[in-house]
C-alpha cells in the first residue's frame, strides 16, 4: 500500500507538520487530506489566523508532491 505524506505550510513555503499514512490510492489520500485539514483550522486558525493561507501538501513516497489543497479554500468549504 502506498505512502502519503501530508505536509502543513505557511505562505512563505515553511513546513509545520508532517504526517505519514498508508493509504490505496490518491483519491483516499485526498480525502484523509481534507479531514487533516479540517483539524488544522480548529486548531491553529483562532490562535494563528495567517494559517489560514497555508496549504496542505499531498506528497507520495518518493516525497513528490501530487496534490494541494488550500486551508482558504477548505475553510469556505465548512463555513
């Protein structure tokens, strides 16, 4: 089973968390993605709001990025 690494960056492209999952395929990668993603805005957005214009970055194995999504774009999802 493939690898997927989620990694949280700010605007200026610093990484603040890396979390490792074993996941099938991308399109379950993308949404174990969303729901990381979902955590990271109740927790870090009151208390950070540029967090808000971070990203998380779906990387495979080999650490290559193969999908983003924006915490922007995600918070107007949910709001």
């Amino acid at each position: 089973m493939p690898s997927y690494h989620f990694c949280f960056r700010t605007p200026n492209n610093i990484a603040h968390l890396s979390e490792q999952r074993d996941l099938p395929d991308l399109r379950q990668a993308l949404i174990a993605a969303h729901q990381v993603g979902r955590v990271l805005l109740h927790k870090h957005v009151r208390r950070a709001p540029c967090a808000l214009h971070g990203s998380l970055d779906i990387e495979d194995e080999d650490r290559q990025p193969v999908a983003r999504i924006l915490l922007a774009d995600l918070a107007r999802q949910i709001s």
